[in-house]
C-alpha cells in the first residue's frame, strides 16, 4: 500500500492513502533505471570513491545487506582505521553513482554549493496545479519493490520528518531503495534529501540531489557504507528541500 505525505515545515497536511488520488499524474515514478554498476543486486561491484582530495577505484563485496568488503588495500585502511568511526560522517552520492565522504554536513554542502532559497524564491517556483515541486519515493525492497512512501516538498515550506517510525509513516529503518525528484520548471534549482541514520536528524548523513529530467535513483542502498553497516534499512529522518546546488560532480 502506498503512502503518499505532504509535508509541510514538519506538519503532515494531508496523508493520502490508496492506488488513486488527485494528484495522480505526479505520483507516478520515473522508471528506475540502473545509473551505474555499484547499483545492482550483484555480489560484487566497482565503486569510485573519494574523501579529502583522495580518490580510489575499489572493487568491493558485499558479505550480507550490511556488511560489505572493500578490495582496494589503501581505500580499505582508510574506511577502517577513519571513516568507520565518525559518529557525523556525510556520504554525498553523485549522479554518475561515485561517491564522496565528508567530516561533516557543513563540509559537504559548502563542497557542492548548497544554497538554500529564501522564501520568495521559493515560492515563484512551487507549481501552481499542484503546489509541488520536489519529492522523494522510497521502497523496502530493491529495484523500487514492495510498499513504499512518497514525501512531497512543496509551497515555500519543505519536508521534515524526525522520526519515519512514528504515525502515519511506520518506515523506520526500512529504506532499501530510494528516487529524488524535482519537478520543477526551473533547471536551475533542484530538490534536495538529506537522510539521517538516526531520529531528530542526527548521526551519518546520505546527501541525495534529483535535477529536471534527472532522477535521482538508488536500486539498491546496501552497497553503500554507514558505520558499522550500510545505508540499507538505516534511513531513519529525513529532510526535503528545494535548493541551489553549484559543483554536484565529484571533481574536486
């Protein structure tokens, strides 16, 4: 059963619950198409990887949905002996599916440019039939399968949800595999995720950026890192925003 939330400053303003509504014609996903290799079912894939002006090329394992091996000796010291513990690390994932770490949320959104919109700005942009211009469908399962959970940005005011546990969401620790849309009609801006391993948005942070015409799609979340584990069945708050975002390619 599909749950589809409009969220505004925090406040649900309507929970629509069923296979038809008015907004029927925005609600249908984008085909989930397969952006590069590190998004598959595979037990075994190549990731780009980059922290700190360091970038690697490492074949990788996945042992179970949360545990994965990393076959670069130099990228696997630094995962172990750096990244693994940061209690705040930012995992920015790109369109080509590379990815880049961060210390800190700051660090990363100073990295690709993220500029908020002040209300004015948002506003001249939020679509008129519908009052949505963002969005972000995520699934228990991969490759967009089983039930799942569309959270809408809209208005000036964008999506907040503290806790994916609690009424009406009940999708607590359940994401496997995730979109990002921006339906807007200016290319210049795009919609903005920040999903939060733990509630009240706090611990490891998933940066994900959906542009016109260019979905932003994960089929499969367990092959990215998030401390001990994956991003699989970790995705616990999460913030939705329309933005500016500058240098979203992983080339500094």
């Amino acid at each position: 059963m599909k749950k589809n939330l409009f969220l505004v400053g925090g406040l649900m303003l309507a929970a629509l619950v069923g296979c038809q509504n008015d907004l029927e014609e925005i609600n249908q996903p984008a085909e989930l198409m397969t952006k590069s290799s590190e998004e598959t079912s595979e037990e075994r894939v190549t990731l780009n990887v980059a922290y700190k002006g360091q970038k690697f090329v490492t074949d990788c394992e996945r042992v179970n949905d949360s545990t994965i091996v990393y076959l670069n000796e130099d990228f696997n010291t630094l995962f172990e002996t750096t990244l693994r513990s940061k209690s705040n690390l930012t995992t920015v994932s790109y369109p080509d599916g590379s990815i880049e770490y961060f210390d800190s949320v700051s660090e990363a959104e100073a990295a690709i440019q993220y500029e908020k919109l002040n209300e004015q700005e948002a506003k001249a942009l939020t679509r008129s039939d519908t009052g949505i211009i963002g969005r972000t469908q995520m699934w228990d399962n991969i490759d967009g399968m089983g039930d799942d959970i569309i959270i809408y940005a809209g208005m000036y005011q964008f999506a907040q949800v503290p806790n994916l546990g609690a009424s009406p969401y009940y999708f607590n620790d359940k994401v496997t595999s995730l979109n990002v849309y921006y339906t807007g009609e200016d290319n210049t801006y795009c919609t903005v995720l920040h999903a939060y391993e733990n509630t009240q948005y706090s611990g490891n942070v998933l940066i994900c950026i959906g542009k016109q015409w260019d979905h932003h799609v994960h089929r499969n979340l367990s092959w990215y890192a998030c401390g001990n584990g994956t991003w699989d069945n970790k995705i616990s708050s999460l913030t939705l925003e329309i933005a500016k975002v500058g240098d979203y390619e992983m080339n500094h």
